[in-house]
C-alpha cells in the first residue's frame, strides 16, 4: 500500500520514509511525536499520541519505517493516528521512497537541451552551457523547493523544462520578446536553489544557513557575475540576466528586490507563477481519487479541487 491509497476511517499499514520528525507536547504537556512520512506517490503527516521512553529518540529523517495507524481528516487532510511504528531492518532502496518527478533525468535532458539548440550563439547560451555543464548532476536531481511546488526529485528541472515549453509558445506569440534571454531567465531564475537548500541522499530538503541568510537570487546574481566574468562578458546582455533572476518574483511583497522593467521578466513572472501552480494542483489531484476533493494547497490559498473525469 501507498499513501495515495490510504482511505479515511480505516486502519492501515504501510511502509514509509521519514520526511522529518518531531517532537510536540499536549496541553497536559506529555511529548508526542510528530512525522511526516513520504513515498513516491506522496507525503502525510502523522502524530504518535503514546509513547514509550525508547521511542522519543529512536527515529529521524531518513529511515524506512513500518507504520500502523487510524488514518482520519484534519482540517480537510488526512492524517495518520499512528498505533506502532518500527524500522526496516536490513538494506533499503531507498529510491522507492522518494517522490520523484513525472519525467525521466533522459527525457528532461534531451528537451532542455533542443531548447538551447535553438539559441543564437552568444553570452546567453555561453553562460547556460557554463552553469549547465558546471552543475548538471544537481540541477538535473533538486527539487524545486522544500513544500511549495515542484517539491521533489528533478523538482527543478521539470519546473524549467516546464516554463521553456510555455515560454517557446509566447516568443511566437510576441516577436518582441528576446527568446535567447527569456530562455536563459528560465533556467537560470531558481538555479540559487542548488545552494539555498540541501538535498541530503535524495531523502530530506533543508535550508543552508547560506539560504537562510542570503537566498537563491542574491546568490545567483553573484555567480552571473563571476560567471560572466570568467567568460569575458560585461555590459547590457548581462545586466538584463541579473535583472531577470532579481525581478522573477514579480512584486517586492513577494520576495523580488525589483520589479520586471523589461519585456521579458514580466513574462517570466508569469511562466513561474502558472508552472508552479499547475504542478501544485496536478500533484494533488495525482493524490486522491476520481470523483473526491484533493487535500488543500498551501500556495493557493489552501483551496481544495476535485478530481472529476
């Protein structure tokens, strides 16, 4: 059994990641444990209420465990009342517990890569191949985020490949738009995630101090700009790239330091935006059945959408 399959009012037993785990207290102040367990056809959250001693401190991110519990709905989502749970012995692919992206690591090369076939020759494509070359193994393996969207293995490149295919459209929609520099914002606009957030064996996403106290577009704004220089390039061409990661968030109330002045940023606002909307919702609708409402999305709004044929 997955999670995807586990149904409200019964009791389950199903073998599981730790996504994290923590420890809580009740009102009455005895601790409790906290989980969220993962596989690869989702996440649930899970509380074990009674606790024996040796249990407090016997489980932490990354194990495989056995999981036995009542699952019932919290605020519109379900949730485990966990009855036991105990660790895998022996060895585990632990490959089979990760949430991974629709496509495969192949396919997301292959088309990434047409799309910068398509490019001119020049700074844009230079600076791609440089970062694409420098860290393709990561990029190609991040996810996304840790929560929001996008938020699992190849997360990030199905994102890109994603915004590219859209993007590709609306360059032939408005000839106006630069499609060499879109497509570099594109797949440069969240490339600071690789450093924002560790990815630890594929298992657990967490934020770098770095991430923390700087954030992926300062970051990525200071690697265009050795970048750039380690290829002898300055002037126009790199500006409008720094200016494309800075102002991808689309508003200074959501992170961006400037807001889009430039044709092209204003469209990959909204490319990043409809991708990780998109994704949010299809994941969730992946995760409940024809004809039920999905689990509420956090990044819009907490509403809830039902799967219908």
């Amino acid at each position: 059994m997955q999670i995807k399959d586990l149904k409200v009012k019964e009791v389950s037993t199903l073998t599981v990641m730790i996504k994290s785990v923590n420890v809580g207290r009740t009102t009455a102040q005895k601790p409790y444990l906290k989980f969220e367990f993962v596989d690869q056809s989702g996440s649930i959250f899970a509380n074990k209420w009674s606790l024996k001693p040796e249990e407090l401190n016997a489980f932490e991110a990354g194990q495989v465990v056995t999981v036995k519990g009542l699952v019932q709905l919290y605020n519109a989502q379900k949730q485990i009342n966990i009855e036991s749970v105990s660790l895998v012995e022996g060895e585990v692919d632990y490959s089979q517990y990760v949430e991974s992206s629709k496509f495969t690591v192949e396919n997301l090369k292959s088309d990434i890569t047409g799309f910068l076939d398509e490019m001119k020759p020049g700074y844009y494509k230079d600076i791609l191949n440089y970062f694409l070359t420098k860290y393709e193994q990561e990029f190609y393996l991040h996810p996304a985020a840790s929560r929001m969207h996008h938020a699992f293995m190849s997360g990030l490149a199905q994102h890109v490949y994603e915004m590219l295919k859209m993007g590709a459209a609306y360059c032939d929609l408005y000839p106006l738009v630069n499609r060499d520099l879109l497509y570099a914002g594109i797949i440069l606009h969240d490339l600071g995630k690789l450093f924002e957030m560790s990815y630890e064996q594929c298992i657990k996403t967490e934020y770098t101090l770095e991430g923390l106290m700087i954030g992926h577009i300062n970051m990525m704004v200071s690697m265009i700009d050795e970048a750039s220089k380690e290829l002898g390039y300055d002037g126009e061409e790199v500006l409008f790239l720094k200016h494309m990661v800075i102002a991808h968030r689309g508003k200074l109330e959501w992170g961006s330091p400037k807001e889009p002045m430039i044709i092209e940023a204003e469209l990959l606002h909204y490319l990043d935006v409809v991708s990780a909307k998109m994704t949010a919702i299809e994941v969730a609708l992946r995760h409940c059945e024809v004809g039920q409402m999905s689990d509420r999305i956090p990044m819009l709004d907490n509403r809830r959408f039902y799967h219908h044929k």
